[in-house]
C-alpha cells in the first residue's frame, strides 16, 4: 500500500494521498495541505485521486480542498453529514465501506473532538483525524465538539480495540501502532487502571478543578484532563492551566 504524506508546517496538520499500487485510482485523507507535494507525487506514480475523504470539518483538515478539486475536478467528497464543507459531494456514514483502487476503506464513527468525526480503517492503517495522537489525545474545547465521555468511549471502545500491530496515522504529527498507544500513551494508561490519577487544585480556564494530567500533546505542548467541581471531566489545552 501506498501511503504519501504532507504535514502543514503552521497547523502541523496531515494530509494523507492512498492507493494500492502505481497506476490506480487513489483517495486523499484530508485536504489541509500543502497538496502541491501530494498531486507531484500521484503524477509520478500514476496516480487518480478519485475520492476526498474527511474525517472532519475544522479549517486545518480543509484548506486546500478547493486545490485538490482544480487538479480533479471530478473526486467525490465524503463527510460524515455533520462534518460537511463546501465542495462535499456525498456522505460517509459510520460503517460504510469504500472501495478505492484495490482498497477497500470502513468509515469508523469516533465523536468526541467533533460529532461526525470518521476514522478510515484501511489494510492495516487507521486514519484517526484529531480523536487519538502518539502519545496525547484529541481536545473536546474545539468548535463542534461532543465532549469528554465521547472522546474517551472512541479511543477506548473503538479505535484501541483494533489489534496490536494495527498502524494509528493521527491528523497530526506522527504516526504510532494501537499496541505502542496502549504502552506508553498516558492518558490509555490511565484511563486502562494501570496508572492512578492525578489530584492536583488547579485553575483551568479560569475556573477551579482538578488536574487529572498534564499529559504531552502533538505540537510540543501540553494537553490537560482535568475534572470540575460538578465531577465532569474535560481535555483543555495545557496552556490554560495554572498550578
């Protein structure tokens, strides 16, 4: 399988080109950009992009779809229907299988960071948008988000029940296995009981709570689980926690 990747250097966001083999039709993941490197490489391999497929709305998935749509006007592009954009041709729903070229592609529904956020399950490789990173987790503070609960139940009940050896390739930065996510991703450990909970006061958002964990995030930062005085745990970015 091929697997072609371009990450934009302000969003640190993927944008994945997919097919078989050279010389048959292919599918992008995502249209954040650049896709200049992405359309060269399908010249030279032969390759038809004929399906855009997103795992989500926000503008950093999105970007350069318009660029993807001048150099093949003709790709369909799948959302879930809550995550459509202008320029989508047609919805993907939880459970759809896909064949692209000699792929065939299953739409995972995995809410959380967004309530129509698809994973693409294809030959081996997850496509997981913004739920599950290396090392980190998706935020529930973006723009049509569904919250905590949901985050939790799509990494733990959907995406880390895949096997061991099944390659994670995140909406961001780096790609890592479910088996090395289950290992060493600190939020899975804890949520897995094999690490404790933090019980830290701390200040998130300008309000008080508890600091579950100040755990790693993609771009360098931090991400924080805390949980509020009601007992409601969220995912704040670790920039707006004070300890």
């Amino acid at each position: 399988m091929i697997v072609e990747l371009s990450m934009s250097p302000d969003w640190l966001s993927n944008t994945y080109l997919v097919a078989a083999e050279p010389g048959d039709d292919a599918f992008l993941v995502d249209a954040g950009g650049p896709v200049e490197p992405l359309i060269a490489k399908a010249e030279e391999l032969g390759l038809d992009v004929t399906h855009v497929l997103l795992t989500h709305h926000h503008h950093d998935h999105v970007a350069e779809l318009r660029k993807v749509l001048e150099r093949w006007p003709d790709a369909a592009v799948l959302a879930h229907a809550e995550e459509r954009v202008p320029g989508t041709t047609g919805e993907l729903k939880p459970d759809d299988e896909l064949t692209v070229g000699g792929l065939t592609v299953r739409a995972l529904h995995t809410p959380g960071h967004t309530a129509g956020m698809l994973s693409l399950l294809v030959d081996g490789n997850v496509f997981t948008g913004d739920t599950l990173f290396k090392g980190s987790v998706g935020g529930v503070r973006a723009p049509g988000s569904t919250g905590y609960d949901d985050l939790k139940r799509s990494i733990m009940d959907v995406l880390l029940q895949l096997p061991p050896d099944t390659t994670i390739r995140p909406g961001h930065t780096d790609p890592t296995t479910v088996g090395e996510e289950l290992e060493s991703n600190r939020f899975v450990r804890i949520w897995g009981g094999l690490d404790p909970e933090g019980s830290e006061p701390c200040t998130a958002l300008g309000e008080p709570a508890t600091l579950i964990l100040l755990g790693d995030d993609y771009d360098g930062g931090y991400k924080a689980w805390v949980r509020w005085p009601d007992g409601s745990d969220d995912i704040v970015p670790g920039s707006r926690v004070s300890r």
